[in-house]
C-alpha cells in the first residue's frame, strides 16, 4: 500500500524463464481489451502457465479478486546499446479512482544487471494521480529503485506507479512482459486480514518516502487512507485525522 509495488524474486522456474525468450521474441497474440483472464491465455500456454504458477495467483487474487479480466499486455524490449532511456511515467491518462485500482505484472525472465539499465520505479508515487508522462521531467528521485534481479522476477505493481525503462547499456535485448489486469468484484478485504489491527499495519501506511518532503507526504497519507478505507470497508479509519477533517460535513444545527 505504501510503496505501491509488491517484489517477487526469482518465483518463475528456470524451465519457463528458458521458454520465455523464445516465446516473448516470437509475441503473444493480442487480446481485445477486458477479455477475461481464463479465455485471454488459453490453458497450456506460457502466458497462462506464467499467471498460474501459485504464488502468482495467490497475490493476484488477493489484490484483484478472482476472475479478473486482462486489459491489455504487451512484450518491453529494450535493444543493446538502446542509447536512450524512457522518460519517467505512468501507464495511462489521470485516474481518479478512490476505490478501486488496477493491478501489472512485469515479468522479467532473464537476469537484469544495471549495465541493461532495469525498470525505475519510484516508491509510493502510485497514488499522485499525474497524466501519463505529466513526470517525464523528473531525471532522478530521492529513494527511486532502479530494478536489477536475477531471472523469474516478477513485479505487481498499482496502475498508478511512475516507472520508465533505463537505457540498456549492456550487448543483450531486455525483455520484460507487462500484463494489466482489471478487477471484476469489489477490492474489499481479498487477502489475508488476520493482522489488520496489528499497529504495524497502520506504520506501514504512515511511511514517508525521500522524496515527499515532510509536509506535502502528507498528502500520500491521506490517498492511503481513503484506499485503505474502501479496501477494508472501515469509513472510521484514519493516520492522524488527515481523512476525518475532510470528510466531515458538519449538521447540528443547535
Ligand atoms: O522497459 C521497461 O523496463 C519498462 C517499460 C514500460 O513499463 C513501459 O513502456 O511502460
């Protein structure tokens, strides 16, 4: 919630990561936007073995509920020697949903070094609700991650993330194939709630990342708030009173 991206190192076994390139270089055939996630990757194909594999599907059930549908997904190739690096972004125009949030697989199948530049991505941007590459101005962030991994990483991350591809410096393609998934239920309380009144849980959507600055971080606090509120279905939520003092709509009268 607070960093609005969920790391899984080397999850994909090596038989798979092996197939991929060859399967990645080829394409995987285009599905029209909204197709659900059973008829959009046929069973016995990569990309549905991909999204089977356990702990795959157990965070992406617990994110986006079941039956999610795929948008759209598509094969990153950066070329050797690429020269350029892409500016900062996120996926899509400005959305201002509250209550509900898409959720993209990056799959990486080889080993990413920092000579192949890797995917930024800056922790706990998620939120901001900019247009596209409204952030392309932005060079470098305090507390940015530029993603290096070894083979079978996988990333699911919030619609919302700013991220770019760096510039591959190094004599091999990158690849990294991106899926976005849609939910088709309510987002409220999918996953493991056994610790949600545990207080570490109200200090991880408190955390402040670098580069905030203290006071307009606050405003991050808040955004977590109010998802927090829908995906837990608690309206009484709050950090500090951020939500409860604009929600209030004051009625006495006398
Ligand atoms: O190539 C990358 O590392 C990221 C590319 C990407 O996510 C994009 O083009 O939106």
């Amino acid at each position: 919630m607070a960093q609005g991206f969920l790391r899984l190192d080397a999850i994909v076994p090596e038989e798979l990561n092996a197939e991929a390139i060859e399967v990645l270089t080829t394409g995987v055939p285009p599905v029209p936007y909204g197709t659900p996630l059973a008829e959009a990757f046929l069973p016995g194909t990569f990309a549905r073995r991909l999204v089977d594999l356990p702990l795959i599907a157990g965070a992406l059930e617990s994110l986006v509920g079941p039956a999610p549908t795929v948008d759209h997904h598509a094969v990153h190739v950066r070329e050797p020697q690429g020269g350029t690096a892409q500016p900062l972004h996120g996926d899509a125009i400005i959305d201002t949903r509250a209550d509900a949030f898409d959720v993209q697989l990056m799959y990486y199948p080889h080993e990413v070094t920092e000579q192949m530049g890797g995917t930024l991505l800056v922790p706990g941007s998620h939120l901001r609700r900019t247009n596209e590459s409204d952030t392309g101005r932005y060079q470098n962030l305090l507390g940015q991650v530029r993603l290096t991994c070894p083979a079978g990483t996988v990333l699911l991350l919030h619609h919302g993330i700013w991220h770019g591809g760096r510039r591959n410096d190094s004599d091999r393609r990158r690849y990294m194939f991106k899926i976005r998934f849609n939910p088709t239920v309510p987002q409220v309380r999918l996953w493991d709630t056994a610790d949600l009144v545990d207080p570490a849980v109200a200090a991880e959507l408190a955390v402040q990342h670098p580069w905030y600055e203290h006071a307009t971080g606050r405003l991050e606090i808040y955004n977590r708030v109010a998802l927090w509120r829908a995906l837990t279905d608690d309206d009484g939520f709050d950090i500090d009173y951020w939500a409860t003092r604009v929600t209030n709509r004051p009625r006495r009268t006398a």
